[in-house]
C-alpha cells in the first residue's frame, strides 16, 4: 500500500530545493570571483590568507546571523570552512596551478 504524499510537506520541500540550488549557483559564482581575487593576489606578490580580512568578515557575518535569527555560531563555522577552501585555491593558483574544478568547466 502506497503513501500518499503529503502536498504541503511536498510544497515546502519544492521550496528547499529552490533554495539548495541558488545556495549552489550563489557558492559557484563567489568561487569565480575569489578565483579571480587568488589571480591577482598571485600576479602582485600577495599572499593567499589575509587574516584581518578573515576576521572582519566573521564579525560581520556573526552580527548578520543574530539580526537574522541564525546561529552566529554556524554561520562562522560555515564561513571558516568556505574561507579554507579559497585559501587553499589561492594557494594553488600561487604554485601555478590554475585548473581548480578539476576541468569540470
């Protein structure tokens, strides 16, 4: 005997995958643009990390969760482990490495 599926659990999950999937073009477009940032770090000399930028962003970011009602402290958690990875990529474009999607482009 088959469930029925529930319209509104349907309705509000529909919602969910139309946010997942912006959250996923949203991440995608801020990596083309650090990828940029890493290119020009790499071209001026520049280092990959810039902790004092690191650090403003996460005060920043922290005050907008609590205007927002999210938790500050996931928020940093997430933006920490965005922030890795970019500096990873900025690390890699340094070293010469520019194919960082693995040529999935």
């Amino acid at each position: 005997m088959a469930i029925e599926p529930d319209p509104q659990l349907e309705r509000m999950r529909a919602s969910i995958d139309n946010i997942d999937a912006a959250l996923v073009h949203l991440l995608a477009e801020r990596f083309k643009i650090t990828q940029a940032v890493g290119e020009y770090k790499a071209s001026a000399g520049l280092p990959p990390a810039d902790p004092a930028r690191e650090d403003a962003q996460i005060a920043r970011l922290r005050a907008l969760a609590v205007e927002s009602g999210l938790d500050p402290s996931f928020t940093e958690q997430f933006l920490r482990f965005i922030v890795a990875e970019v500096i990873h990529h900025h690390q890699r474009i340094a070293a010469g490495d520019r194919d960082l999607d693995g040529g999935a482009r």
